[in-house]
C-alpha cells in the first residue's frame, strides 16, 4: 500500500466515523506513524508503507475513532510557535490561552516573580520564561502534570522550577509580583454536555471548577490578594460565560481591571492589579 493510498483510506475510514477534519488527521496519524512531516507525505506519495508504519498508522486510526484527541495519539501540541510535549495527564494547550501569554508579556516586567498556576504541560510558564527571558514557577496540584511540564522546560531550554501544592499554597504572603492561570472552570453540571474527546481524555482535575464553575476562581482570586506584592497582577483566562462572576470578585482590593477578548469576541483574559 503506498503512502498516498493509505491516506486516502484513513480520511475515509474517519470521515465515515464522524471524525472532525478527517483528511487533516489522517495526515497528522500517517506521519506520526511514518516519523515524517506532513509534507513528506506528498513528496513521496508512491512510496509503499512499511508494514511497522502501517500497523501503528492502524493502531492510531482506532484510537482516534474511539474518541482519543489526536494530540494525545501523537504526544505533542503547538502552542506559542512552539511544540509540547502532551499526555492524557495534561490539558491539551488550546490557542485561546495564548491571550494569556500575549497579556502577561505585556504587562509584565522581566524581573518579575511569576507563577503559572496549575501548570499542566507547561505550555504558560515556559512561554513566558522564553519571551520575557525571566525565570517563572509552575505550580501543579498534579506530580504527573509536573513531570510533563518539566520535561517540556527542559526540551525548550526554558527557566522555570516546578512545586508542588494547591494553587498558592507553596507561596509566602505578598511575595509575588505576578499570578499567571488558566484554572479549572468547567461547571460539574456540564460533564456529560461536553465532547467526548474532552469528557473522556482530559484530566478531570484541570477541568471542572466545582458545582457552578466558579470556585477556583474565588479561591485563586482570595489566595493571589494575600501572595501578590502591592502592584502585583493576576490574570487568568476566563471560561465561557464566568466574566460577571470573576468581575464581581475583583471589585474590592484590586485595580486597573481589564478585559481581553479572543478573536471570536469572547471574554478571554482577565487582568488585575492588587492594590
């Protein structure tokens, strides 16, 4: 079976399965399974599959029909023009949080104590070590998580320490000079409305935020008012319908509030100053 054939077969074996972009993962699986680039495949389309390519190349298509997110198939995401390394103990990066990384590099100072709260794979502290070129803390309740994250601070040569610990608790009182997140904030009620790849792959723990959604914001938002140094910010991406919430906790002891919208014009980003 050659490459090209082999292609042709997996987008319809996906598409037939009501797979999303089937043509796209297809090509993304058969590379993974050949240890190429996509455009490896076009190159050399005639070029016959190996039968070690072929049975991982199987192997993949049935996971991915199965519901597994391609990411966790292929072990790696994108983010901030850079590649993590993911696993089903982390979150999938998503680009919305970008908004994240676009407002901290902003507003940030390169001599700044940063944390990364509920790190995951790293994807925030690492971008933001390599762009501010300041060293940054990843905080994950996770070991698991922790060790992904480190791994990826490794490969891309980035500055940062892990700990271990719920949210801020690693922390001393007013010691930091910035609280970077992207918390749990998937209401609990919501589980079985969500896509499976999401429901039934992602880690739990990074998902839900509680009964309404809500509170690890609350908690987050308490916590950073006492760790944060007085001018310190806090900024954390906000979940679909959570910016009235998170606005009202940050009326008192906080200023210079402000509110970033993806390209979709959805609330993404919330930023705040401890006063």
């Amino acid at each position: 079976m050659t490459l090209q054939t082999a292609l042709l077969q997996g987008t319809q074996i996906l598409d037939d399965g009501g797979i999303a972009a089937p043509r796209l993962t297809a090509e993304v699986l058969l590379a993974h399974a050949c240890r190429a680039s996509r455009s490896y495949l076009y190159g050399h389309s005639e070029r016959d599959l190996k039968e070690v390519e072929w049975i991982h190349y199987g192997r993949y298509l049935h996971e991915r029909l199965g519901g597994k997110p391609t990411q966790y198939i292929t072990g790696r995401q994108e983010f901030y023009g850079r590649e993590f390394r993911v696993t089903p103990d982390v979150l999938i990066p998503r680009p919305e949080t970008e908004h994240l990384v676009e407002a901290a590099v902003k507003s940030v100072g390169r001599d700044a104590r940063v944390v990364d709260v509920g790190c995951g794979s790293g994807a925030i502290a690492v971008s933001i070590a390599l762009e501010l070129g300041t060293r940054v803390v990843g905080c994950d309740i996770s070991p698991a998580a922790i060790r992904v994250a480190r791994r990826n601070a490794l490969n891309l040569g980035a500055a940062v320490d892990f700990v271990a610990g719920d949210l801020l608790a690693p922390f001393g009182e007013a010691s930091l000079d910035a609280v970077l997140s992207n918390p749990p904030y998937v209401p609990l009620d919501s589980r079985e409305g969500l896509q499976r790849e999401v429901r039934d792959f992602e880690p739990a723990v990074a998902l839900f935020g509680g009964p309404g959604g809500n509170e690890i914001y609350a908690r987050l938002t308490a916590e950073a008012a006492r760790k944060l140094k007085p001018g310190g910010w806090l900024m954390m991406e906000l979940g679909f319908g959570s910016l009235d919430a998170v606005l009202e906790m940050t009326q008192t002891g906080w200023r210079d509030v402000a509110v970033t919208d993806d390209l979709a014009g959805i609330p993404r980003v919330l930023s705040a100053r401890r006063l």
